[in-house]
C-alpha cells in the first residue's frame, strides 16, 4: 500500500492532513523538523500502530532530505500522496525596509524545499501518485494587487513554478502535480481571524487531491478545486 508523506506535520495544517489521513486508514510518513517535541504525532502514532511512521526534515537541507529518501528507500516504501506543506511567513513586512535575509529564507523553505524533495522523492513515487504544493493566493501574481507580505508572495510564486515544472518532470510517472491553496485558515500562521478551521480546509483539499484527473496536473486550484489565476 502506497504511504503518504506531509511535511511540516507537526501543527497548522499539515497536523490536520495526518489526522483525517490516519482517520480513513491511510499510511502516513509524517515529517518535521524536530520528532522528539511532535507530541501530537507521538500521540497518534500510538493510536494508530503501524499506520504512521514519523520521521526528520529540516527544508531545505539537502542531507536532511537525502536522509529521509535513504529511510524510505531502506524500507521500500512507495509514496502516493506528497504534500509539500511545510511552509513560512515573514510577519511585518514593510516595503523600504525588506530585509534580504527574510527574501531568501522564504524562497529556500517555500519553493527550494518542496522542489528539492519532490525531486528526490522522484524515484520513490507510485505511479499515478499525487502531489500537493501547499501555495497561496499570495502568490498568485495575476490577481496580485497589494503589497502585504512580499517575501511571502514571492517564494509561493517561486513554488508555482516548481510546480508547473514538477508536473511536467514527473509526467512520465503519471504523477500529477498541484499547486493548491488552503484558503485563509486558523493556524499559527493564518492568525484568529482566518475563517477557514484546518478540518474544514484540509477535508476540501483532500475531495480536491482525491478527484485530481491527469489533465489537473500543473494547475494552480482553490481548496475548493476553483482555477486561480498564476
Ligand atoms: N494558514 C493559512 O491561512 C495559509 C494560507 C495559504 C497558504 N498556507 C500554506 O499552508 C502551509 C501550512 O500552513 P500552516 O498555516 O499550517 O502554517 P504553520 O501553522 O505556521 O505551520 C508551518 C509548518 O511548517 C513547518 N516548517 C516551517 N519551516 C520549515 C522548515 N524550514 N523545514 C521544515 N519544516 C518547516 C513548521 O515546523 P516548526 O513547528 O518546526 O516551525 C510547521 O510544521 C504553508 O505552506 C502555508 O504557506 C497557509
């Protein structure tokens, strides 16, 4: 049985994919980037025994990547279902002020991190596997019309790309690749006022990932399967 892999599993939204994942029986490879503090995935992994497996990844460190295909690979697991959800967002920004530092950190766990690993996880993948590039309305540069968070937007245009590339990379697999809004959901991140719950988002994106046809991949959709403009 093919697993599925999320990063970023230890809170926010990729905790939610692991949980309803494990709830419809699934087998989860679920990464973060410290296994030994991931109470809640400790807690589920003992719920659910031989169904989740979870296991280190700092984005986007190339030998903390390599390290995770090595254990993958070692346990001859294949990979249905990747979602590149780890993800960050510098708060505060002001234009005048952008600091370089936020720039490239934003563009290496954002976009670098998700293409490095679906590239390594390549030869890993089943065939016909899915994979979800957790992106953002942000970085959608047609429908762009304020200056809020530029580090941000920029890396989710960045991982727009990867994905449209990734698609066309992983074609001869059969994977079909997405990159897929969550909408404005109550995380760490999304803040209080955020008017999705991660439940309610990550049960839409999950009917969106289940009826993906081959003609989806390299399409940039809502959590709602709605087109959004690049
Ligand atoms: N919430 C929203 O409204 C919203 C809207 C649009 C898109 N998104 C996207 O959805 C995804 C999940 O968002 P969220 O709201 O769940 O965010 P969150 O609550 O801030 O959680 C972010 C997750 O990413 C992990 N992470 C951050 N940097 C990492 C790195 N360098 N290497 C490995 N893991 C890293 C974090 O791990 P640590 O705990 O170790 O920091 C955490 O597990 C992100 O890609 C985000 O951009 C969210």
């Amino acid at each position: 049985m093919a697993h599925a892999l999320v990063t970023g599993a230890n809170r926010g939204i990729g905790l939610e994919f692991v949980r309803q994942l494990l709830a419809r029986g699934e087998r989860v490879v679920a990464t973060c980037r410290h296994p030994g503090r991931a109470l809640e995935l400790t807690r589920l992994a003992g719920a659910h025994p031989g169904h989740l497996l979870v296991l280190p990844l700092t984005l986007p460190d190339t030998r903390s990547i390599a390290e995770l295909v090595r254990e993958i690979a070692t346990l001859d697991l294949r990979i249905g279902l990747l979602v590149n959800n780890a993800g960050m967002l510098v708060e505060g920004e002001r234009f005048g002020a952008i600091d370089a530092k936020a720039l490239a950190d934003s563009f290496a766990t954002n976009a670098q991190g998700p293409f490095l690993l679906a590239q390594a996880l390549a030869p890993r993948l089943a065939e016909g596997a899915r994979v979800a590039n957790l992106t953002s309305t942000l970085g959608s540069i047609g429908s762009t019309d304020s200056l809020y968070s530029p580090s941000y937007s920029i890396s989710k245009a960045a991982l727009n790309m990867a994905s449209r590339l990734l698609a066309l990379a992983l074609e001869p697999r059969r994977a079909i690749v997405i990159a897929l809004c969550p909408g404005w959901v109550r995380t760490d991140m999304g803040g209080a006022n955020a008017p999705l719950g991660a439940p309610e988002s990550v049960a839409a994106m999950l009917r969106v990932i289940d009826a993906l046809k081959p003609g989806d991949s390299g399409s940039f959709l809502s959590e709602r399967g709605h087109p959004i403009p690049w």
